[in-house]
C-alpha cells in the first residue's frame, strides 16, 4: 500500500499504535502456531497457511486432495494447537442429517413420567472436520450447510446453537467420484475458500518418512485457546485497509462475471461468476493475511495470493473453455494481470 492510499475509516476510532502493537503481539504468536503445525505436517506450509488465514477469517474451508496427504493430521492438530474441540465425521451415502446434528429420545424417569432428551451430535463441536463431504446425500449436506450459515441446528422444531467458535473443514478426493453427489454452488459458495492440496516435495517427504516412523513422534502442543481465537477473529475486522486494496477487489470480483467483464476470456469461457460474497472473502481473508504476517494493513499482494482458493469455487466454466483446454486457474490469473 502507497503513503497516498486513502484509509477506509474503522467502524470505531482505533488508536494507531495500539492497534499496531496488538497485530505484532498476535503475529508473534501465531508464528509459533505455524512452527508447532510445521512439526507435524511436512511440506504444506501454503495449506497451512490459508488454512489458518480461514479460520482469522472467522469461514470455513474445502481441503481439495489425494488420500494420504495429512488433511485429517492437519484438522487434528489444528484442534490441539489451537485449543479446540475437534470432532469429525466420515460422510457415505447412507449418512443421515441426525447422525451430525443429533436427535431427541425418549426417556422415562423412575416415576414413570416420560420426556424427550436431545442427544447432540458431532456438529456440536468447535473445528468439525468432514471427511469426503461429497459423498454425503443432498439432505444431508443441506443440513450441514445450515450449521455452517447460521451456527445453529433445527431439530423437531427447536434451535440449537452451536459452540463459539465454529468451523467445518472439509475434505474431498477429486479421483473417486463414483457414489458421490457434488457439493451444490449455494454450499461451496458458504466456505470462505477451497484449498488444493498437492504432494509434498522431496525433501519434505523425506522429513516426514523419517519423523513419522520412528519411535519418539513429534506431537502437538496447545499454543492458543478458543477465547484467543476469538479476539484475533475481533482483531482482523478492525484492521484498517486502502481504498486502492477495496478497490482492486471490486474489480477484481466484478470483472469474473461475464455479463459485466470487458476481458474476452471471461465473456467467452466462464458460465457464471463470482458473487458478493466473494468480494466479503477476499477483504476478510486480506486483513487475516496480513495479522499472519504482522502487518497492520493488507495490500493488493495479498488479494493476489488469496484469488485463487477464494474464487476456484465460486466460478464456472461453460464447454467451450473445457473443449479449449481452458482451467479455472487459466482464468483467474487472466484477472489478477491488472492488479500485479
């Protein structure tokens, strides 16, 4: 950011070198975060990272990759690292909305009177992790999908909410597809980002071989809490930000809709583009980027780094971008090329 950007006004007056001292503070510990994740998980240190930056964000993510790549290792130690309590659940075709959510029973005392009891389900934790999400039925995913919009659940009538702070990260293997129902676009567009997790390099692979099968394995250690996490959630909304980042990601947002993009690229190869909630993502996950780092404001660097897992799943390519070879990717860095 220029010493000419324009700084968009807090929604309280915020005193400069406290808030500057509170973004070091936070930075600083989560650099101890990522060095006690990066003892257990090799060679990821990007899906860490945007890993990390979804949860400052307050969202949810889609861990997009192979079996074996440590997504329920990372979910795990995320859950101890950061002080939370972590469920997960294995979706399959026959899973049903009450084995996440819970249900009531009935239950009769020693005086014989009978009353209904709810029994919570794994929903009702604070890091859910949901193992290949895909393969879950569309009732299912739909009452998932209202955990993660409203941080409640409806059964027989009555709400529920659910533990503060709540995040679902999922996981999805992008080989198998047979007995899987695709995520609907109103379920993708409710995770803040959907992050591709590739195979290690060679020497993180090796690392890990022989750090993971020894006798005396690394094991993760409590560096925040629940009530820490939430203070830095609080912290990233009052971060201040340039006019000229708000700027690059309206146009950045607005210029993947191909009703209203001037790039041919856009206007020939996408279906649909990106919708408000993506321009929300990008400004949260900017401000997140930036206490990762301790910075105390975000720069269009960042929305760069952060278009790709943000806008992957909130765009769609029509046949002619499929039969021209054409990717998501090919198309986002088309739109990021003004902002570098």
């Amino acid at each position: 950011m220029s010493a000419t950007d324009a700084i968009l006004p807090a929604p309280t007056p915020e005193n400069p070198q406290q808030l500057l001292a509170e973004v070091e503070t936070l930075g600083g510990r989560l650099q101890l975060v990522r060095d006690r994740i990066g003892r257990i998980i090799f060679g990821q240190q990007e899906v860490v990272d945007l890993t990390l930056v979804t949860l400052l964000a307050g969202g949810h993510v889609l861990l997009i990759g192979v079996p074996g790549l440590a997504k329920t290792r990372l979910v795990e130690t995320l859950g101890t690292v950061l002080g939370l309590a972590e469920k997960r659940i294995q979706c399959t075709p026959d899973l049903m909305p009450a084995d996440i959510l819970g249900s009531e029973v009935l239950e009769e005392s020693e005086t014989g009177r009978r009353s209904f009891r709810f029994l919570p389900g794994p929903v009702f934790s604070q890091l859910l992790m949901a193992d290949e999400i895909n393969r879950a039925s569309p009732r299912t995913q739909s009452a998932l999908l209202q955990a993660m919009q409203e941080h409640r659940v409806s059964v027989a009538g009555h709400y529920h909410p659910l533990p503060q702070p709540f995040h679902v990260l999922a996981t999805q293997n992008p080989l198998e597809q047979e007995g899987t129902y695709p995520l609907p676009e109103a379920q993708l567009d409710r995770f803040l980002m959907q992050v591709d997790v590739s195979y290690p390099d060679r020497d993180a692979e090796r690392r890990m071989m022989i750090a993971t099968t020894g006798v005396d394995a690394e094991k993760a250690v409590t560096v925040l809490t629940p009530t820490d996490l939430q203070a830095a959630q609080r912290l990233v909304r009052r971060i201040p930000i340039g006019e000229s980042v708000v700027e690059g990601i309206l146009d950045l947002v607005r210029a993947g809709r191909p009703e209203l993009s001037d790039i041919p690229e856009v206007r020939t190869h996408v279906a649909w583009g990106p919708g408000p909630r993506a321009s929300q993502a990008l400004m949260l996950a900017a401000r997140a980027r930036a206490v990762l780092d301790g910075r105390l404001s975000p720069s269009l660097d960042d929305v760069v780094a952060l278009a790709k897992p943000i806008l992957r799943h909130r765009m769609a390519l029509n046949f002619a971008a499929r039969a021209d070879g054409v990717t998501i990717d090919d198309v986002i860095d088309r739109l990021c090329a003004p902002l570098l």
